[in-house]
C-alpha cells in the first residue's frame, strides 16, 4: 500500500503566517524619551499609545490621519484640576471625541504653537510626581461599586 504524500513543491517555503505585525511607529517619541528615568511602560489603547509609570496612566499619546483635531498628548487628569493646569498649559482643552463638554481627560493639541514646549513641562511634572496627572485604572470604578455594595448590604439588614 503507498503512502499519500502531499506535494510540497507547490506550497510556499514562506507565507507569513507566523511573521511579526510590523509595528505603527510610536507617536510623539520624544516624550517616551523624556520619562525614561520613571520606566514607563506602553499599552495600545483605543487606537492610541497609553503611558503609564509604575501603577497609573499618566498620558495617551494620539496621532492618527483622521479625526486630526483630537491629536496630541492627552493628559489624565480630573476635572478639579483643570484650572491648575490650564495656568502651566494654557492651550490645553477638552477631547472632542469623547463627546463631553467636560471630561477627566485634557489634550495638549499636537498643532498647538507651544506643543512639544507643553509636552516636555507635562513630563517634568510627571516625573516629579505631581499629583494632578495620572490616575490608577479602575480605581473610581472600585470605589463607586463599594459604596453601592455598602447601600444594598445595609438595606439587607432589619
């Protein structure tokens, strides 16, 4: 009895299937650069590259061909520090696409006269730790679901 055997003359010697994606080159580099004392770390996040330095996201660097007028650094932050920070960056706004007149999330736009001046004084004040930029993922979420499980475990008891 003989054996099938497969014609492998046919097949590529190559066909991809297990090279690497190539990567998007990363937007606004220098600002990776410039925290590189912290060791932050990337992440892809809606399209967008997040930085993080150890436990918080600190910033989203954005950089696409469309929706152009949302490009930039996008700072975590929170609405209470908005005026603060509006004093060190005065061209920094609200993130159209998020479709809030008010959002925790602040861009220095990447067309802004002043933009790699602001992004550089963004990263001098991450890396001295201030408090205004950077948030912990998760971490209000966690605190609003307390609350509520405190609600319904109190409304349990007689």
């Amino acid at each position: 009895m003989s054996k099938s055997r497969r014609n492998t003359a046919s097949l590529p010697l190559y066909d991809g299937i297990f090279s690497a994606k190539p990567r998007k080159p990363v937007p606004f580099e220098f600002v990776l650069d410039a925290l590189a004392p912290r060791s932050p770390t990337t992440r892809p996040m809606f399209g967008c590259l997040a930085v993080y330095v150890a436990d918080k996201i600190v910033l989203v660097l954005r950089d696409k061909r469309d929706g152009t007028a949302d490009n930039g650094i996008w700072l975590a932050t929170t609405a209470a520090h908005h005026q603060s920070l509006r004093q060190e960056f005065p061209n920094m706004r609200s993130i159209g696409l998020l479709r809030s007149e008010v959002t925790g999330w602040q861009v220095l736009p990447a067309d802004a006269e002043d933009f790699e001046e602001a992004a550089l004084r963004a990263c001098e004040l991450i890396l001295a730790g201030d408090p205004r930029i950077g948030k912990v993922p998760g971490e209000q979420r966690s605190s609003k679901s307390g609350a509520k499980k405190a609600a319904r475990s109190s409304k349990r008891t007689p």
